[in-house]
C-alpha cells in the first residue's frame, strides 16, 4: 500500500494545473528508489530499509518520509510532520529577515562656507543617520573660486567628524572628487543593535502613553466619586 499525504495530493493538483515545479524534497510516493537510509521521528538512525517499509513506518507513525538528502547512495530519508516542518521553517525565514540588517549609505551635501545655523541643522541629520546604524556620505560641494580652496572643505569635514565621533568613525578619509570633496562616516553602533534599541524605546513610549491614561481613568473616577458623595 503507498501512502500518500495530503501535502502530495496538494502538490499533484499543481502539477496538473501546469503550476511550476516545486524545489520542495520528494515526499512519500513522490521518492522513486527502491531502498533509503532512514532516520526516525527523534533524530535516531532505523537504518537502511527497503521503500516500501519506509512508507509503511510513515502510515504507521501519522508521519511524512521526508527525503533529506537526495544525493546519498542510498537517499536519506526522515520520518517527520511535513506541514509542521514547513510551517516552522516559513516562520523562522520570516524572522531572519525580519531582523536583517541592511547597509545604508545616506548622504549629506554640503557648502564649504555654510552658516552655523546651516550647519548645526546638517549636523543633525547626521547624528540621526549614525543612531539609526547608517553611514553616511559627507559631500563638500565648491563652485567657483572655491574650488582654489580645497583646505576649506577639509577642516569642515574635519570638524563634523570631531562633532559626531561619539556616534561615528571616518571610514573613509576626505577625498577630492572633480568639484567635490567626499569623506564617509560609519557608524559605532551596528544596524541590528540600532533596531533593537529604536523597538524597545518604542515599547518604553507606548507603555508610558498607557500608564498615563491608566493614572487620568483613575483620577477621573476619584473625581466623580467625590462629586457623587457631595
């Protein structure tokens, strides 16, 4: 007797829809070998047996023959809940990139005879990229005569660097680019640990946000208490 699962007869249906073929393992009557090394529920090693046997097992234990390695002379096969191991591995991956940190490089241009108003605005937003975990690409911008005066804009990047090193590092030293000069600052603090931080001010905030509407139900009660006693 072959035991099919409802996972295959899924997969079947999809097949025969003209569905795209799945990169998912041979399950059950989808392995077409006559024996297999097999590997019980637990992880413990049963041995080789012949296919059917394996099948057999499965419809015994209420289990899918899940086949882990193909490749293998004869193939590994697992006995396991399929749609769980499916579920499970779905819920990981979504976590994993959930929590995946992606570089980012933000850029911040700048005149080499910017205003302090300008500057400490300019200044900010940097600030703000480096906590978030971003880099950022610091660009000096010269026109015209400027352009004769390219110490200007190094003791500017200078400068904002001094100003951010709490935050940042120079990971990549001031450099002349034609018109422009480029200097990029990284960040200290990496992106994942600047996510955790920003979620668990988040939570800190929206707890806060609820103990102060707990504290004004309860004063409005108090007040009404004591108007109803008067």
């Amino acid at each position: 007797m072959i035991y099919t699962s409802a996972a295959v007869r899924q997969t079947s249906a999809r097949r025969n829809r003209g569905g795209p073929i799945s990169a998912e393992p041979r399950i059950n009557d989808r392995i077409r070998v006559p024996e297999v090394r097999l590997v019980g529920p637990s992880g413990e090693q049963v041995g080789i047996v012949p296919l059917a046997k394996a099948l057999e097992l499965a419809q015994e234990y209420d289990l899918d023959l899940v086949e882990v390695a193909a490749n293998a002379r004869p193939p590994v096969c697992k006995l396991m809940d399929y749609g769980k191991f499916k579920y499970e591995s779905a819920m990981k991956a979504r976590e994993a990139r959930k929590n995946q940190a992606h570089t980012v490089i933000k850029e911040m241009k700048l005149r080499p005879k910017i205003d302090p108003h300008d500057y400490d605005t300019k200044k900010g937003h940097v600030v703000r990229f480096l906590k978030q975990g971003d880099k950022v690409k610091i660009t000096i911008m010269f026109r015209g005569r400027e352009q004769s005066r390219p110490e200007l804009g190094f003791r500017l990047l200078q400068r904002l660097a001094e100003d951010v090193q709490d935050l940042g590092f120079v990971e990549s030293n001031p450099k002349q680019d034609g018109r422009n000069m480029i200097m990029v600052l990284g960040p200290h603090k990496k992106k994942t640990e600047a996510m955790a931080e920003a979620r668990e001010a988040q939570a800190a905030r929206k707890a806060e946000r609820q103990h102060q509407q707990e504290t004004e139900r309860q004063q409005e009660a108090e007040r009404q208490q004591g108007r109803a006693s008067a």
